[in-house]
C-alpha cells in the first residue's frame, strides 16, 4: 500500500470513529433518564421523584430532559410547547417516554395505547393511562371503567381538558 493510500486509510478509518462515536452518543442521548430529588415537574411544581409510578419525560436532542408526575402534564407540556419551553419546538424533542401501567417501565409514548376516562388516579387526580398494546388497553378499560383507548397522536387539549 503507497503512503497515500495508507494516509487515506487513516482517515477515512479515524472519520468512521468519529461519526460512530456521533451517531452512539445520540442514541444514548435518548435512553431514558432517572429524575433527581430535586426534578421539578415544570406544569403542577410537584417533585417527580416521589411518584416513580407515574413517571414521564421528555428528552431534547441537545440533551434538556424534561421530567412530569404522569402523561396528563407530560401531555399538557407538550401541546404547550411555546408557554413551557419557549424557543423550543416538536421537532427538537428525541424522545418521549411514559411509565407503562402493567410493567412499571418507561416505554415511547408515541407507540403507547392511553386510556382515559378510568377509575385509576393518579398523582394529579384522572389521568391518561399508558399501555404497551391495545389489547392491554382494553382489558385496563373493561377492568377499570375507562371511557375510550387513544393513541399518542389523538389526544388533544380537549382530551386533557375533560380530565382536569
């Protein structure tokens, strides 16, 4: 191999290195974040940390992650951008979990199955309840009295207005 190609092949080899370690970085960037005891939920003002059950976040792609006491103010947040993170907008977030209610992990919320309309309360009184599946959704409903399945995309201030 000449010196040029090898010098090449040293940096075609060291750009690799660098855009992977780009491209893991971003991926972490959006895993899932445990809150401190200091995380504020930025709507109610109550301290996230105490109520684990009922955990959601969002994370921004430069790294701001965002903690709420459950999907009702994590969604209130969100159609709300402008009031709550002003200068930020949907498409600077990287990811959006919610804790699942069967399974007590965060999933995406965007994939979730919500159930309104419950007699399950959370921290801040009715609340969206997150599924990992819609037949999950539906047993939760049967079982719990909720009035409707939504989807991510399908709740709306009004949702969260009747809640409230």
């Amino acid at each position: 191999m000449s010196h040029r190609r090898k010098a090449n092949f040293i940096r075609g080899a060291a750009l690799g290195a660098v855009l992977l370690a780009i491209a893991t970085g971003l991926a972490q960037a959006s895993d899932p974040v445990k809150p401190a005891t200091k995380d504020k939920c930025p709507v109610c003002g109550m301290f996230v940390y105490k109520y684990p059950d009922w955990l959601a976040e969002i994370i921004f792609k430069d790294g701001t992650v965002v903690f709420f006491d459950g999907a009702k103010d994590m969604m209130k947040y969100y159609l709300n951008l402008k009031k709550y993170s002003p200068g930020k907008s949907i498409r600077d977030i990287a990811a959006i979990y919610v804790n699942e209610y069967y399974e007590m992990k965060l999933i995406d919320a965007r994939k979730a199955f919500f159930v309104t309309g419950s007699d399950v309360y959370g921290p801040m009184g009715h609340e969206l309840l997150p599924l990992n599946t819609q037949e999950d959704a539906r047993a939760f409903m049967i079982d719990h009295r909720g009035k409707k399945v939504l989807r991510f995309e399908e709740i709306t201030p009004a949702v969260i207005l009747k809640l409230d």
